[in-house]
C-alpha cells in the first residue's frame, strides 16, 4: 500500500510542470483577429479605431520616437504615421504566450509600405491585456529591420 502511495505522489510531482506548461499556452484566434481588425483600421485610415484597440492607459514605444502613452497620444502618433504616407501594414505572430489570464504577449514581425519608398519590416512585442470580452493592446514596442552591415 505505501509503494503506492509513494507511486501516486511521484507521479503528481511530475505531472506538475506540464500543467503549469499548459497554463502558458493560449488560444491565438482572439489575438489573430484583433491584429487584422487592427490592419484593417490602418487600411481604413480609422485611426480613432486603431486608438480604440488599446487600452486607455496604454504606452506606445515606436522605432526612434519617444515613448507615447494614453489613446489620445496613440492616436495622434497613427495620425502622423498614416498621415506620412504609411500603409499596407501586416502583422505576423511568431510567439504568443500567456502570462496570466488577462495578460498575454506576442512577439512578431511587420511590413508596412511608406509612400514613395520601399518596404519596411521589423519586429514587434505586444504585452495584450484582456479588458472585458476583448483583447487590447497595452504595451506595444516595434522596431525597424537595420537596413546595410
């Protein structure tokens, strides 16, 4: 009796980690949709929409600008940004992992297309943050792909 004791203990304890591994993994749908509601916006040139999709405290850390926090300010940054010309932005999920049951980060790459130039593309971390039925971005940090050596 106690060597099963000690057999069901044992396995317990093992089977502990890949719970908490569980825990991490999260559905990518929510997120998949908001990021092409968000590159719909930017196609749309909504850029109150795009504001929207972030939290009211949000912070905004672009490529070589400064830090932007609130959805006014967000706003008024994707104003400036679409308003130079930038469009045809895509966003690719390379990781998304979830780091409490409101809070997930997603790390990926984008292309966007400034006019009169050629394409960019960088990376991005996106901290999400569920707020009532819907994800929203409440930290997002991207940066442009050096271009030469």
């Amino acid at each position: 009796m106690r060597n099963i004791a000690i057999i069901i203990a044992a396995a317990v304890w093992l089977a502990l980690p890949i719970a908490v591994l569980a825990e991490d993994a999260m559905d990518q749908k929510p997120i998949d949709e908001a990021n092409a509601k968000l590159e719909a916006l930017q196609k749309d040139g909504d850029t109150a929409g795009m504001a929207e999709m972030y939290t009211e405290d949000a912070i905004l850390l672009p490529t070589g600008g400064p830090r932007t926090e609130g959805r006014d300010a967000i706003e008024a940054f994707w104003e400036g940004m679409l308003g130079s010309g930038v469009e045809n932005v895509q966003l690719t999920t390379e990781d998304l992992v979830a780091v409490a049951d409101d809070l997930a980060y997603e790390i990926g790459r984008y292309t966007a297309t400034p006019a009169n130039a050629d394409p960019i593309s960088g990376q991005y971390l996106v901290l999400w943050k569920r707020v009532g039925d819907e994800w929203k971005l409440h930290v997002d940090i991207f940066n442009e792909d050096r271009k030469g050596p």
